[in-house]
C-alpha cells in the first residue's frame, strides 16, 4: 500500500470512528429475542442429562436445526426441508453455499459436508478436498470477473449428490458445470468403503493393474459399437487427432458401483468425444472384472 | 465458549454484524433473518471455533455466506441494486440540509466494494480476514480495495468531504 492509500486509510478510519452505526429497533430486537431463545434452550439442554450422557453433540445440533430454526426464520425453514439426511450412519448436508448473479454472470455453487458417525478420516478428507475444490472455483468465477470488469459473460454451477449409501459402501458425487463461451461439465466421484472407512480409487479395487486394459478396451468396444449404430455419436478413439484420443482410464477414474455390482466409468464433457456426446458413461459388466478384485470387494459391494 | 460470553461477543458486534449484513441486504427485515440465523449457526457450532480471538471474523465469515445465500434467492426475482438510489442530502434529526455522510458514500458503491470496504473500514478486518470471510484470494481483495478507494474518493472529493 502507498503512504497516498495509507493516508486515505486513516482519514476514513477516523470518520468511521465518529460515525456512530444505529441498529435499528427491529434488528435489535430480532437479536435480543434470538440470544434468549438460546440462552433458554441452554438451561433446558442441560436438565436433560441424557443427551450429554449419550454424547450427542450431534443430536443437539439437529434438534436445534429442526426445532428452533424455523421458528426463527422463515428462510430457513425453506432452506432446511431441502436438506438430505440419508442412510443409518454417513449424512451429507449442504454447509454452504456461495451465490453471484448479474444480468452476465450467475453462480450457484452447493457444499456438502459428509457427516461419518464413525468419525473417520476419510470424511474428513473428502471433506477438506471439497471445501478447497469449491474454494478454488469461486475464486477464479470471482477473479474472471474482475479481470474482464464484468464485461464478460459466465457462469459456475456445482451440484451434489449421494449415488451410493449402504451399510458396505458410500459415494458421493459432485457436479461442476462452468460456462464461457462453451460449457464444459466435470464430476468428482468420493467413495468410502465402510469396511475399512477408507477413501478407495478405482484402482485400489483390483490386485493388480490388468484391471486398466480390460475396462479400457472394454469402453473402446461399446464406443466402437455405438459409432457403428448410429452416425451422429463420435468418440475419439480413431487416431485422427491423437492429441485428444482416449489411450485408457486413469488410476483414480470417476466410476461408481451399480447395486448388481457393474461398474460405471464415466468421462468428463470433451474428455472423449465432442460436445454433442456429453458426459457419457460405460457399464462394466462385474463378470470381467471379479476375478482380479481385491478379496475385500469380491462380495458385498455395493 | 459458554453461553454467556458467546451472548456477550454477539452484543459486542452487533453494529458491525448489521453493516456487513446491510451491505450486502440492503434492508433491514432481511439483515434480521441473516443476523438471527447466523447467530443460531454460530451457537451450534461454537465448540468448533478453538481460538476465541478470531471470533469476530468467525461470526463475520458466517454472517456473509448465510446473506449471501439470501441474497442469492432473493436475486432471482428482484435487482437489489434498482431498490436503492443515494440521496445526496439526509435531513437531520435537527432539520438541518447536511451533505452525505461517509456511510452513504460507502453504500453507494456496488458490489464486492461495498462489503470489502464495510469489513475493512467499519468491521476493522484486514485483508487475509477479508479473503477468508467472502472466500476470495488475497491478490483479489487488494484489487478490491485498491477500486473501492478510488471510487470513494471520487465520490467525497466531490462532495468536498476532506
């Protein structure tokens, strides 16, 4: 900063400290009333020793959530009822959302939070991993938007949602769909096996790593069988621009198990065909694979 | 942190808890809802905030994201900006004509400036707390206030403010 800014800085610092904000009545009191709700909801909490006793910090969370909440605020009640609870012990809940909208630019970007009653470390990790991933994202939306000065147009949409959720197996899948000129559509599937309530990536569900040729020449089959039925879909797999020709699936490839077992591989928008075929995905049929999964995932999955 | 000095830390930033929340609502039924749910979001998640010192930004960093959120429902129907229009002269409460004061010329800037300038003026947070609170990059923050003066100036030479 310059001593010209600094300057600046103190005179608008000294008129701030002469201008006296003035809450109004009703925001006050909406304040007064809020804090002696909780200050209320504190001394009842605390006859009710069971709660404490059962080391339900999470309980009293949602207790809060559900019961006072909406009694406060009409907004969110609305924003509650659209929370998932799902399953017996992993829950996934919106944490935060981040929002922008001028007549160019809209985003609307939705952070879960995994929630793992077992108090494991993948929840944590995937946690860490979305925060800095939806971080990351909101600041480059905001970070375009100052360098073309809004004269831009673009937009930021991040969705989730829970494919998988059983006593065995849990994935969760964020959606991020951007849009500059042409929209460009990627996902980013978390998966945790219960068993060991680890984080696991495709290639930690096999023995070794043949696991990569049979489901990559399996996708190039059904792509090949696709193209020949019908002439509008075109992956590319034909060499003709090797630069953007799909060679194989990665070590931590975005898939998730169907509930017979399948595999579902899915690519990103452009990652191997043009815009016209999307997002697509490939089933992969269990019988190809079982005999080179680890023996912890040859039963119960999903 | 035990309910008496959470309650206690609420009423010390109630003023600053209302600019923030006014520079981004822009109307007092709405800064309520956002303050009053901030206030139970904070409550219930009190344990988690370990060090009592940055309670302040904490508070701060829950307010915004929650009237962000707001703001986000409330912008698919109504153009904030439209509703509010900078009035050159206030009437005192003496019925004397006075020129803008220094909180109108800040409200009359748009947005990000008007928040960036409020935490940074009014709420007294630097700029890491700013980029942590409207989850922006440190770089962009600068960028920011570095705009924001320069638009205030503008606004108070002006109005032969200094």
């Amino acid at each position: 900063m310059n001593n010209f800014d600094k300057k600046f800085d103190e005179e608008i610092k000294k008129l701030v400290a002469e201008e006296k904000i003035d809450v109004p009545k009703n925001v006050q009191d909406r304040v007064s009333q809020t804090l002696s709700f909780l200050e209320n909801t504190q001394t009842k909490k605390k006859k009710k020793h069971i709660f404490v006793r059962i080391g339900a910090v999470a309980a009293a969370v949602v207790i809060l959530m559900v019961c006072i909440m909406p009694n406060l605020s009409s907004s969110y009640a609305e924003a509650a009822s659209k929370i998932p609870i799902i399953g017996s012990v992993i829950k996934v809940m919106t944490i935060r959302n981040y929002s922008y909208v001028d007549d160019n630019h809209e985003m609307k970007v939705e952070v879960p939070s995994v929630v793992d009653g077992e108090n494991s470390n993948a929840a944590d990790n995937i946690n860490k991993d979305v925060d800095e991933l939806t971080k990351r994202l909101v600041n480059e939306f905001y970070a375009e938007l100052e360098e073309y000065e809004g004269a831009n147009h673009s937009s930021l949409y991040t969705t989730y949602e829970v494919v998988t959720n059983t006593e065995r197996w849990f994935t969760l899948r964020l959606s991020v769909h951007t849009v500059a000129g042409t929209g460009y559509t990627y996902f980013k599937n978390y998966h945790i096996d219960r068993a060991s309530n680890k984080i696991v990536e495709l290639k930690d569900l096999f023995k070794d790593e043949s696991y990569n040729k049979i489901i990559t020449d399996n996708i190039k089959e059904q792509m090949k069988e696709q193209m020949a039925e019908d002439d509008d879909i075109v992956y590319w797999i034909d060499a003709k621009n090797p630069a953007y020709e799909f060679a194989s699936v990665s070590d931590n490839h975005n898939f998730y198990f169907k509930e017979n077992g399948d595999i579902v591989i899915q690519f990103d928008k452009l990652e191997v065909g043009p815009s016209s075929v999307g997002c697509p995905d490939f089933t992969i049929s269990k019988s190809l694979f079982k005999d080179i999964l680890k023996d912890e995932f040859k039963n119960d999955i999903p | 942190m035990e309910n008496a000095e959470f309650c206690e830390n609420i009423r010390q930033y109630e003023e600053v808890m209302y600019a923030v929340a006014f520079s981004i609502l822009r109307n007092d039924a709405d800064c309520a809802d956002a303050i009053s749910e901030s206030i139970v979001k904070a409550y219930m998640s009190r344990e988690e905030l370990k060090n009592k010192k940055v309670f302040k930004s904490w508070i701060l960093k829950i307010l915004h994201n929650t009237a962000m959120d707001m703001l986000r429902k409330k912008c698919d129907t109504v153009d904030i900006d439209d509703q509010y229009e900078l009035s050159d002269e206030r009437v005192t409460s003496e019925g004397l004509q006075t020129k803008i004061a220094l909180r109108d010329a800040v409200d009359s800037l748009k947005q990000p400036y008007r928040t960036v300038v409020t935490l940074y003026y009014y709420s007294d947070m630097t700029v890491s707390e700013i980029a942590n609170i409207t989850c922006v990059t440190v770089p962009n923050v600068k960028k920011q206030l570095s705009r924001a003066r320069d638009m205030l100036r503008e606004i108070l030479n002006k109005e032969d403010f200094f």
